[in-house]
C-alpha cells in the first residue's frame, strides 16, 4: 500500500512538472532596434524629467502613483481580474450566448399564472 502511495505521488509531481513547463512563458522575442532605439529615449527623457523635479514634486507623483495603483488593487478585489482586448470580447459574446434561450420575465400576473398551468399540463403527460 505504501508503495502504491508513494507511486502515485510520484506520478503527480511528474505530471505537475511537465504541465507547468508546457505553459508558454511570454513573448521572448527581442525588441527591433528601432523600436529598442525609441525606448531608450523615452527611458533617458524619463530619468531626465525625474531628475529636473523639486522633493514636493517628486513626493506629489510618488503619491499620485500609489493612489492610482492602490485604486486598480481594489477595483480588482471587488470585480475580480477584468478581462481586456478579445478576453473581454469572447466573455461578452459567451453571455449572450449562455443567456439566448432563457426564458423571458412575464409582465403581468395573468401571463405567470397561465404559463405556469401550461406547465403543470406539460408535466402530467397531457
């Protein structure tokens, strides 16, 4: 029985290793040089700005950034990670799929009464 337990850990931790290597790690394809040219300005126009800035303006966008991480934080924590891009799109269209053939609410009192007696008939077989 040991013995059995100990295969089957096995077993899982190899299966577990191999799925966590076959998940794609990123895009790791390097930047153009173009591209890597342009991103070394605006990192070097960056540094520079930050340089030229007085204490209270640094402290004043230290802040302005914790406050704007600290609000996506919490818009996380109560609606979840939102989707963007073609994730939102397909969760869109996966709704509205899912909810097509739902039943539609009834208006008045008369429509759920005889709705529900076409079920009742519906379910005794008649």
């Amino acid at each position: 029985m040991k013995k059995l337990l100990i295969a089957v850990a096995v077993a899982a931790f190899a299966l577990g290793s191999v799925a966590a290597l076959a998940q794609p790690q990123g895009d790791k394809t390097p930047a153009e040089p173009v591209d890597q040219a342009k991103m070394k300005a605006d990192r070097d126009a960056a540094k520079a700005a930050q340089a030229k800035m007085t204490p209270e303006e640094k402290a004043a966008a230290k802040k302005a950034k914790r406050a704007k991480k600290h609000k996506e934080l919490s818009k996380i924590e109560t609606v979840g990670n939102p989707p963007s891009g073609p994730q939102k799109a397909e969760a869109i269209k996966a709704n509205v799929d899912a909810t097509k053939n739902d039943p539609k609410a009834l208006p008045t009192k008369d429509a759920k009464q005889q709705a529900l007696k076409e079920q009742e008939k519906k379910a005794s077989g008649q």
